[in-house]
C-alpha cells in the first residue's frame, strides 16, 4: 500500500542523503589515502616488525588490548595497505620497495638520497 508520499512503503529519500550521494567519487580509489593510525604505524615498523598487540597498544594508543582483538585491529587497518605485510611468524612489517623492512639501517639505506 502507498505511503503519503507515494512511494509504497520504501524510505523516502532526504534532500542531505542526495547531496551527500551526489559529493561521493563516482570513481574509487584502489590504495586507501594514509590516516594518521596507518602513518604512525609505518613509523614504528621503519625500525622493523612488531607483533600485532605491541604495535597496536601503541598506535592506538590503548594501555591492554588482547591479542586476538590486537590481530584483528591490525587486519583493519593494515591488512588492505600495499605497504604493510604480516610476515610468516605473524608479525606486521613495513614493505619497501617490495621488500620486508627487517632492521632499521636497511630502511634508511634504501630511502637514502644518491645511493643505487
């Protein structure tokens, strides 16, 4: 049966959903924009890799955090980043280049000006 509006009992749509609709990127992006979490993670792991639960403690920001919702924070927001990567032994890593940043020094030398 109609509503008053006419539209049959769906949700009638608001003026600032269609605007908010109309603002979106008719495109989307395939590498997320960096937040400040995902930057001050990338910090952290130019000095090698961390476990999930000491990594997020401190890019979150959290006093505890257990170590299954640790992992699972991670995922979020690591997990679809081109410059992370969970390494064999479950710890998170800073990519590079294509490659596991293992030691702070091999970070610096591959961002150091002039060298090949």
């Amino acid at each position: 049966m109609p509503s008053r509006d006419g539209s049959a009992g769906r949700p009638a749509i608001r003026p600032l959903d269609q605007a908010i609709h109309a603002l979106r990127p008719v495109t989307t992006r395939a590498v997320p924009e960096p937040t400040s979490l995902s930057e001050r993670a990338a910090r952290l792991l130019a000095n090698g890799p961390m476990p999930a639960q000491e990594l997020m403690r401190v890019v979150c920001r959290m006093d505890r955090v257990r170590a299954e919702s640790a992992e699972r924070i991670a995922d979020v927001l690591l997990g679809s980043r081109p410059e992370f990567v969970q390494l064999d032994d479950d710890r998170w890593a800073l990519l590079v280049d294509g490659r596991a940043v293992l030691h702070a020094a091999e970070h610096e030398r591959d961002l150091s000006p002039g060298e090949t």
